[in-house]
C-alpha cells in the first residue's frame, strides 16, 4: 500500500506537453494549455469569470502542488458543485442525504 500522504495525491500537475499549473495566492488550482476549451459559446462574462486575461483556467478548487509535482484538492472555492449534468448542488444537500442514509441504517442502541 503506497504511503498515506500520496494516496490523497490526484496526480502529476499537468501531464501534458505544454500544460501548465500553479496555485494562485488564494489557493486555487489554476490550469494553462491549449488543451483547455476556449470558453462558454456567446457567454463572453462567463468566460471571463473562469479565463482569466493571462489564459489561466480557474479550476474553483482549492489545494496544493507538492515538491514531486503531485495536486492535491483540499476544498471549493465555493459551495457548489456543478455536476457532470449541470446541475448546481451545495455540499449541504448531499450532507443532508447522508444524515437520513445514516438515520435509516441506524441500529437501536
């Protein structure tokens, strides 16, 4: 079993030749190649709010590059999370659905 602190690694920062990552001052994993879409089709605000005018994508999550070039995630920028879907959940409807989970599997004490 590989040592605890590299099973929480997601893996070598930018794999790709010519990819770039970095970890801005306020945490988050930002992106950079040609690899990366070019933005939201007619929504030029929305672009710019995950593009930034240097061509870094803000990835909205927050973490760490270690000194082997692995990322870890270690939070969101915000509380949400977009789905493969689309669709817009907070961290808090999931915690919820875990709680009756947890209710419902509960054996009496």
């Amino acid at each position: 079993m590989p040592p605890r602190s590299r099973q929480a690694r997601l893996g070598r920062q930018a794999p790709r030749p010519g990819a770039r990552s970095m970890i801005s001052p306020e945490g988050e994993i930002l992106i950079r190649g040609d690899f990366l879409f070019m933005g939201y089709l007619n929504q030029p605000e929305k672009t710019a709010e995950t593009i930034d005018a240097k061509g870094w994508l803000h990835t909205g999550d927050v973490g760490s590059i270690d000194n082997e070039g692995f990322v870890k995630i270690t939070d969101r920028m915000k509380d949400i999370i977009i789905t493969s879907g689309g669709k817009n959940i907070t961290p808090s409807e999931i915690e919820n659905q875990l709680e009756i989970l947890a209710l419902h599997f509960r054996t009496p004490s």
